[in-house]
C-alpha cells in the first residue's frame, strides 16, 4: 500500500480521534517486512497514551485491509523537535526556520540541502544555505524535517 493510499485510509480515523496527521512513512525493513511510521499532533501536545489510542484504532483498520506485505510493524509519534514536513503546507507554516531537505536526485550535484527555510515560489521550497538561495523543487523533495536550535549547554 502506497503512503498515499495509506493516508487516505487512516485519516478519518485520526481526524475523528481528535488528532492532525501529520505524515506517514513506509520504510522496508527487507524482504517483506515493512515500518509504517505515522505522525500525529494535537495542540496540546502528544502523549504516550495518545500514540496507543491512534495505534489500536489504526491497526483494527489495516489487519482487515489487502496489505501488499506479509508483516508490517506500526509505529506511531508526535512529531517531535525534527518534524517532518511532507506538504507544501507544512513548509509555508515553518518558513523562516531552518530546516534540512535530500532531494531523489541532485541539484547541481547536491542532494543534500540545510539552511534557512525563505518561501514557497511556484511548487518550489527557497533554502538559504552556506549564503547561496537554492531552489529545490517540491516533487524532487524524498525527505524535509525543520533542525532545531543548537544552543550551548551551559
């Protein structure tokens, strides 16, 4: 099942939960073992009990659906300090925080991006790194989560 599908699927679920999905991750683990990673949030926060609530619920719904994998291990999390950012949408509302972009394939022989997060432009996220402005276009994006401060401890 693609991740896209797989959205499709869950979201009603986690909506009427109470809960935003974030994102979902489909990571193999080899052969046919698979890591469904999906991402929740709330205003308030996520707690552990919430992560188990989505868990059963999301789980009862995928047990009865046509996997194309024999065994799948579901793992459910807030987004934490390194969110994610999987939509155009996710990238608007973190604009001026930095943030760290791989691309399925290199811009100028670089797929690798960590600077600045400037705007959206046409389908394009702007990255302000090492004093260059790079335009990376969003369908190209594999991976976008924000870095977050690297303050001292003191």
């Amino acid at each position: 099942m693609l991740e896209k599908e797989l959205q499709k699927l869950i979201t009603p679920i986690i909506t009427t939960l109470g809960y935003e999905l974030i994102g979902v991750e489909h990571l193999s683990k080899g052969g046919h073992k698979v890591l469904l990673r999906i991402y929740i949030d709330h205003p308030q926060g996520i707690k552990l009990s919430d992560c188990e609530r989505v868990s059963h619920q999301v789980s009862g719904v995928l047990d009865v659906q046509d996997l194309t994998y024999d065994h799948y291990t579901l793992e459910i999390s807030s987004p934490g300090l390194n969110r994610p950012l999987f939509t155009l949408d996710h990238f608007k509302r973190f604009i001026g925080n930095k943030v760290k972009v791989r691309l399925t394939r290199p811009l100028n022989t670089q797929r690798n991006f960590t600077g600045i997060l400037q705007r959206i432009q046409d389908c394009n996220v702007i990255v302000m790194a090492n004093e260059t402005e790079y335009s990376l276009p969003y369908e190209q994006i594999e991976k976008a989560h924000l870095m977050p401060d690297e303050k001292p401890h003191i």
